[in-house]
C-alpha cells in the first residue's frame, strides 16, 4: 500500500514534465498509477474475500505515537477499485478531452494524480489522524481542480465554497477523532472500534462532530449546497471527485465507523433523517434543470442522500444494499458525466433545450448513456436495480422510511429519464443537432464503466460472495444479493418506483408550475452566500471596534489578557513549592536595579530615541546577568542581538516623529507602568509555577553527555542548537526567512532581486587624478552627514569584524560561538559599511541578494540534514570525519559545521536584507520624495550636493 501511495507521489511530481512534452497524451502514462492501484486489489482479493484485512505498518512520529498504519478490508478494497479503477479511465479520457496546449494541463494532471493518491491513503488508513491528513490533502486538492480555470470567477468561488464547508466538516470531525482516540487511548481504529463504547454525552458529541464532517464532505443537507456549485470544474473532474471519489469519502467514513458507532443514540437519525430529506430535495431540484451537468449534479445530491440513509440504519441487510448502491452510483454516474463531457466537447453545449436528434447522429453515445441512465433509474437487469431492491427490502419493516425512499427513487427515474430524453430525443421546432463521432479515447471510458453496471447485474450472486464479509460487521447475513428474488414486495416497490417516474415524466407539462412554486424560501447557495456575509460584516465590526491603529492599545490589551487569565489561575491554583535564594553575588542585585529602572524609565520616556536607549539598557543587562551567571555562550548572543536591534531601531527612528505624543500624556504613562509592573509580576509567578510543577527529571541533564559523545562538541549550547535540537532550530531558520521576506515585502516598492544601485561616479579634480577615499560609497553623502573617522575606523575593522565572525562560527563548536553568534557579527559589519558610506557603500560590501544568501543558507542547512541521513541513517544526525593535512596533522570535521554555515549565511543574509530595506530603500524613498534633511542623500553627478 505504501508502494501505491509512493507510486501516485512520484507520478505526480512528474506530471508537469511529462505534459510539457507530450501534452495532452501524458495523461495516458499518468493513468497507469491509479492502475495499478486496481492491480494491487485484485491481487489481493483472496484475504477480502474471506473476512481478513491486509495490513501494513510504518514507524513515522513516535511522539504523537503516529504510524503510517495502513489496514484493507472489504470495504476499502471496494473503494480502492473505485477509486483507481474510475481514476484510470477518467485519465485516459482527459487524453481527449484536453486539446494541445491548455490552459493548466499541466497542474491539472498533477493535481488529479495527487488527489487519486490522497484517496488511496484515505480509503487505506487505519489511524484516524492519518486519516484526517488524507483527507485534508482530498480537500485541498479538490480546492485546485474545481477552481482549475482560475480566470473564470464561477470558477474561483465554488472551490472557495467547497473548501470552505469540506474544512469546516473536517475540523469538527478531527475533534470527534480526538475524543474518540482519547477515550480509547490510542488512534488506530481497529483498537478504538474494539474498546467499549463511552457513556452519556461524551459518545453523542463525538458522533455529531464526525457525522458533521462526513455529511459535508458528501454534501448531505445542510451541506448540500456546494456540490452543484462545484460543476464549474471541467467534466473529467466532476467524473471523478463528484461522482466516484471525493464525495464518496464521507459515505466510506459513514461505512467504516458504522459496525462500532451505529448503536450511538444520535447516528440513525441523524444519518437517516439527513439523508432522506437529501434525496427528495435534490432529486426534485434534478427535475428543474435544463444543463444536463447541472442535472445529473443534483441527481448525485440525491444519490448521496440515499447512501447516507442506507449506510446510516446500521443493519446487516441495508450495509450489503449500501456496498451493492455505493458501486453501482460510481459506474453510472461516472459514465453520465463523460457522456456529458462528450456532448459539450463535440455539440458545443449541454442545455437540453439546444439539444434534438443527437441519438440518430451517435448511436453508440446513446447507448452508452441509455444503460448508464437505466441503471441510476434502477431498470434491470442493471446493478442499479439490484441495489435499490436492496434498498427497499432494507426497510420494508419501517414504512415511514420506505415511502420516502419510494418516492425519492420516483423521482430518480424522473430526472433519469429526462435526461435521455434532453440529451438524445428529437425535439420538434429544434433543429438536428451536429455531433462529431466522439475519439474512441473518450467513448471508450464512459463505455466500459456503463458495461461494468449490465454485466455486474447478473453477477449480483458473486458480487454478494464479497460484499457480505462487511455486511457480517453488523450481523448474520440472512439474504444475499441477487437479480430475482421472486415475488417481492421489494420487488413491487421497485415496479412502482418505475412507474411512478415515467408518470412524472410524462406530465411534466402540467407539473411545470408547480415546480417552479415549489422551491425553497432560501436555496443553498443563497444560505451559504448570506452566511459568509453576514461573517464578513461581523468581521468588519469587530475589526473596526478592536484594530484601531494603535500598538500600545494591541499591546496592553494582550497584557491585560495575560494577567486576568493566566494570571488568576496562577494565583488560584499553581504549587509553589520553590526555594529562592535572593542572588548569588551581589553584583547580581545591582544589575537586576538597573534593569528595573531602565524599564520603568522607558514606560514614561517620551522621546523615542531615549525609550529606544533605555530598552537596550535593560537587553545588555540581562546579558550581564548572562554573564554572572556563567553562561559566556547567551551573554554573546544576547549582546550582538540587542546591538543589531538598537541598529535596526535607529534606522526606523529616523521616520518617525522625535517625540511619541505632542501631548504629556502623564496619567496614561501611569496606566502603562501599572500595567507592565503587573505583567512582569505574571511571568516571573508563571516562572516559578512551572520549575515548581517539575516532578520529571529534566532531559537537558543528558545534553552534556550527548554533545560530546553524539554531537562530537563540548559547547552544550551550539550542538543543542545544530545536533540535538536540530529541528528546531531548522524551523526557526524558515521563521527567519519569512521574516526577512516579510520586512522587504511591506518597504520595496520593486522587485528585490533586481541589480543593486550603482555609485554615482563623481567627477575627480583637473588633471583626471582620482582622490583615495576610505569609503568608495562616501563620496555619495552630503558634506555635513559625513565623518572621516567613522570612514576611517570602519574601513580598519571591517574586515577584523568578518574575521571575528568566521571564528566564532569555526570555533562555536567546542567554545562559545557558533554560527548564529557569527552571523550576527557579521551583519554588525555590514551595518557599519552603511552607516558610514550609505546604500551605496552596503551596494560595494555586499553585491550580492540577500534573498541568494537566505535561500543559499537554508539550503545548506537542509543539505547537512541530508548528508546525515545518507551517513548516519538519520537526517540531522551529525557525524565526525578524521582528516589529516599536511603541517596541520591530524583533525576532525563533524557534518553539523555545515548546519551551523547555513545558520550563519541565514542570519547575515536577514541582516542584509533588513538593512536594504529599512536602510537603503528608505533612503532611496527619501531621495525620490527630495526631503534634504532626511536620510542619507546622495551627491549629485559632479559631486556636489
């Protein structure tokens, strides 16, 4: 099984490819994946058959205890043939249906691979959170096929509309897989499905919120709404996801925990009751429509419905009825929207009201179409009978449910037949319509699964032979399926259906009026419209109430926040059971005054620059408690972060007003003491709460142990950064990246990546000799903004500071350093190199992107991950290499130095990046808005200001 999924993987990453060079014809190779997921059943028909399940299980994320647990059983092994046996056809006739040269073929072919694959998974998955993964990738997925013509609006607000319900159904379903595996104690749900039921309220909430995800992923009411809108997708999509898998998935679910939640008080009716009002609401909405997709869209509502009925009454006779419905629904549903996809591509339209004769110019089309046709409408010998005799003989003991599903099924043969007739009869005063003979790539598809439902009707007895292993889940198997049963009242029902449909056809003249009368007060697509804008205007309140443009406001509101709740619980509940010894030296209690008055100086400062003053007192204070506290390797970090930050805070200062009010402002300074004093109360408590709370031994004890026998380092700090916490610190190099990005996003006003700005060359004195200048970019400030000895000093310790830098990344290892220390002394010298020459001066130190020095650091860090995995079996695992070079002998070189170059360039290249932006482009936004007395300007041509 995880072959099949690896399989569908690669063939999707290789789709694009493919498709750029054989175009539409690709989809022929891609159709061999979900092949071969029919191959892969077939073979392992045997165990199925026999009431076994094959199994397969995968270590993935020993925390969570989550495994890639993969189980079939009868049901899954069904749905693995639906969904591969369908996905291949559909594939193949995309071949057709695409012409060369397509707008996105290329994604969608990738996208309908992956999507196959994610069903794969779904269908097979044993754990319920592997499950949720895959169906939130079906959900995604589906997203990008419906909105597969993104210039199309219709297009773009269905797949919001079926991502936004099919999300809102998953996350309440993940909640209900959440208190489930709770109770059970596990996820895997052959252990849930084999531990005793919870009691009460418990077991009812966690049916609602997994009956709410699986009714929306198969559009059952009130989620029934976004399946018609969904029919702006392209017809093979539709084939697919709408008719053989995606809405499929929440029928399986409703199939798979039904044997252990049926006897839940809230499951029946809810499945039963949402079901049936599905079925007669879509069917009756079918009977409306004059777009054959449009039709047949409604039609699958119904459809839906009845599954959902049928698999929600949890009995041994309605499971066999619901397995024989489940397949029979795929293979003519799917064929009926090929067919219609045929129709479009060769008539130029689907409306029923366009269309007359189209029978007499393709026969075979009509044929193909009629016994698809016939079968939805229940007509033997299909196994569309055979599975609504089922369906009624079900239920025959509940007369209420029985004549809803009758006359839901009436209304089935109605909208079937109208179909044939819209698509295919002669309509007088219409003119013949011309259809070109369809390519047998894409008759072929919809012809073998319209084949498949005639041959499966006799069939029936076999085909029960494997169904009932599922059916027995729920009790002793007492009829089987099968074409004749004899004289039935099943059997009458089912003659009744029939005639009451054609009756329906035939006086839907008259009944035309009241098909129009009847309609819903607000249809669904209204209901989901005035929802989500009723949602935006409550948003637009809220916002307006709470984002009022003021940062002190967002802050001390989630200060306050903090200290109301966490703060009282803290008070009322925490252990304090902490011995507290007030310092260790004295110097200790001096730095910690200095601190506090330097944060409550910058409370009431207000002039910004001394605020920004006073913060840095209170960073290289705590670095000097660093220090005191003999942690060399934090009072670094801490004193090249609060220098790069007051650096940073400089270069937005010097835009923004000198003062942060032209007003005092005395009790509101008050207002924020009070405030911080009491926030820094709470954290200090939550502090001490927590270290109290400890009843484990902590597993930093083991960490100096393993930097030195694991990570080959006797600096704790650095090989818990690049070794033992290696993933952690892999994430926050990303969270530096999107920073990076983010800053440069909100200052350019052009693209980032473009050449850097050349230096003005100034014109040198007569005679042609050039001055020697410290700083080449200097020449470009005003006279007055400019300082000899900054230039001088700075050019004397750039290099000694790059130098500086590259040491502390070499010798982080096994001394205080490291790669993040390194770069920070980097970045300082580039900082330097601007303050003192300008844009200009930053152009000549570093002509190079800062966007090339993140990705190029990301990318060594994740390529150390790899060089560990292909080592040591283990990404990130560091491993020591012995070297010998001449004069220096004998060394060793461990593989995490090259983690540690990439956190290196990372930080330089965010530090560059935030200096282009915040630094340069501003000041390139102040030369173009010609402002003198700002910024850093640059000289004219001939070198005068």
């Amino acid at each position: 099984m995880l072959v099949l999924l690896i399989l569908h993987l690669v063939a999707a990453l290789l789709a694009p490819l493919l498709v750029r060079t054989w175009g539409p014809r690709a989809c022929l190779l891609l159709a061999l994946a979900p092949a071969a997921t029919v191959g892969w059943a077939v073979a392992h028909t045997g165990p199925v058959r026999d009431g076994g399940a094959v199994v397969e299980t995968y270590p993935w994320i020993a925390q969570l205890n989550l495994d890639l647990a993969l189980r079939v059983t009868t049901l899954s092994w069904l749905m693995l043939l639906l969904v591969g046996g369908v996905g291949a056809l559909v594939l193949v006739y995309s071949a057709r249906y695409f012409e060369a040269g397509s707008v996105g073929l290329a994604r969608f072919a990738a996208v309908m691979v992956a999507f196959a694959g994610a069903m794969v998974g779904l269908v097979v998955s044993d754990d319920l959170l592997l499950l949720y993964v895959f169906w939130e990738l079906t959900t995604v997925f589906s997203y990008l096929l419906i909105g597969h013509s993104t210039e199309r609006r219709s297009s773009r607000w269905a797949a919001a509309q079926a991502l936004t319900v099919t999300t809102l159904g998953g996350l309440a379903m993940l909640v209900g897989f959440l208190l489930l595996g709770h109770h059970a104690g596990g996820y895997r749900w052959s252990a849930v499905a084999a531990a005793p039921l919870p009691g009460g309220g418990y077991l009812a909430t966690a049916v609602l919120l997994v009956l709410a995800g699986a009714l929306a992923k198969s559009a059952v009411f009130p989620f029934n709404a976004w399946l018609p809108v969904a029919m702006a997708a392209p017809t093979p999509v539709s084939a697919y996801l709408h008719a053989a898998a995606m809405v499929k998935a929440g029928v399986f679910l409703l199939g798979l925990l039904g044997p252990s939640l049926a006897p839940a008080g809230p499951w029946r009716p809810v499945t039963v009751v949402a079901g049936l009002v599905t079925l007669v609401i879509g069917g009756w909405a079918a009977l409306r429509q004059t777009d054959l997709k449009l039709l047949l869209a409604y039609g699958t509502v119904s459809q839906l419905g009845l599954l959902v009925a049928v698999f929600g009454a949890g009995t041994p006779k309605a499971a066999l009825a619901g397995v024989a419905m489940l397949v029979a629904h795929a293979l003519f549903k799917a064929a009926l929207f090929l067919v219609v996809g045929i129709l479009d591509h060769e008539a130029g339209t689907r409306d029923l009201r366009d269309l007359s004769g189209v029978a007499r110019a393709a026969p075979v089309l009509a044929t193909v179409a009629g016994l698809a046709a016939a079968s939805m409408a229940g007509v033997p010998p299909l196994l569309g009978f055979v599975g609504k005799e089922a369906v009624l003989a079900a239920f025959t003991e509940d007369p209420l449910v029985l004549a809803v599903l009758v006359a839901g099924s009436a209304l089935t043969v109605a909208y079937s037949i109208r179909f044939l007739w819209g698509a295919f009869g002669t309509r007088p005063g219409v003119p013949d319509t011309e259809v070109a003979r369809p390519p047998a790539a894409m008759l072929g598809p919809p012809a073998v699964l319209a084949v498949a439902g005639f041959v499966a009707g006799p069939a029936a007895g076999w085909l029960s032979g494997l169904f009932e292993p599922y059916a027995e889940l729920f009790g002793p198997v007492e009829e089987h399926l099968a074409l004749w049963h004899g004289p039935t009242a099943a059997l009458g029902l089912s003659a009744l259906v029939l005639a009451g449909g054609v009756v329906l056809h035939l006086v839907r003249g008259p009944l035309a009026p009241a098909l129009a009368r009847l309609r819903s007060p607000v249809g669904g697509n209204q209901g989901y419209e005035w929802v989500t804008h009723r949602f935006d205007l409550l948003a637009i309140e809220v916002t307006g109430a709470t984002q009022r443009g003021s940062l002190p406001q967002y802050l001390g509101t989630v200060l306050v926040a903090l200290v109301l709740v966490p703060g009282t619980a803290m008070v009322a509940t925490a252990p304090w059971r902490v011995d507290l010894a007030p310092w260790d030296n004295p110097a200790q209690l001096v730095v910690c005054v200095v601190i506090a008055v330097a944060a409550v100086l910058a409370v009431g400062a207000r002039r910004r620059l001394t605020a920004m003053l006073l913060v840095g007192v209170t960073g290289y204070g705590t670095a000097m408690m660093f220090v005191l506290y003999g942690a060399p390797d934090l009072a670094l970090t801490q004193f090249l972060v609060e220098t790069a930050t007051i650096a940073v805070f400089v270069l937005v200062l010097r835009r923004l007003p000198e003062r942060f009010s032209a007003r005092p402002l005395r009790r509101s300074r008050w207002v924020r003491r009070c405030v911080g004093v009491a926030a820094g109360l709470v954290m200090a408590g939550l502090a001490l709460a927590a270290s109290g709370a400890r009843r484990a031994p902590s597993i930093s004890a083991a960490f100096p142990d393993l930097s030195v026998a694991e990570g080959y380092g006797r600096n704790v700090v650095n090989v818990t950064l690049v070794d033992i916490r290696a993933w952690d610190t892999m994430g926050e190099l990303a969270v530096l990246v999107v920073t990076a990005t983010g800053v440069a996003s909100l200052i350019f006003e052009r693209s980032r990546t473009g050449p850097r700005p050349r230096r003005p060359q100034p014109a040198g004195p007569r005679g042609g000799d050039r001055r020697t200048v410290w700083l080449r970019g200097g020449q470009t400030l005003r006279e007055r903004r400019r300082s000899i000895v900054f230039e001088v000093v700075t050019r004397l310790i750039f290099h000694t500071m790059l130098l500086f830098s590259l040491f502390l990344l070499f010798s982080g290892h096994n001394a205080p350093g490291g790669g993040f220390s390194g770069g920070l002394v980097a970045g300082l010298a580039l900082t330097l190199r601007y303050l003192a020459g300008g844009r200009y001066e930053l152009a000549e130190a570093a002509p190079v992107g800062a966007g090339t020095v993140l990705g190029a650091g990301l990318a060594v860090s994740v390529g150390s991950g790899v060089v560990g995995l292909a080592l040591a079996g283990d990404v990130l695992q560091s491993v020591k290499v012995d070297l010998w070079l001449p004069l220096v002998g004998h060394f060793y070189l461990v593989t995490s130095l090259f983690f540690d170059i990439g956190v290196y360039l990372v930080v330089v290249g965010l530090v560059l990046d935030i200096l282009r932006s915040l630094g340069a482009e501003v000041d390139r936004h102040v030369e173009a808005a010609g402002e003198p007395g700002r910024g850093l300007t640059v000289q004219r041509e001939g070198g005068s200001p």
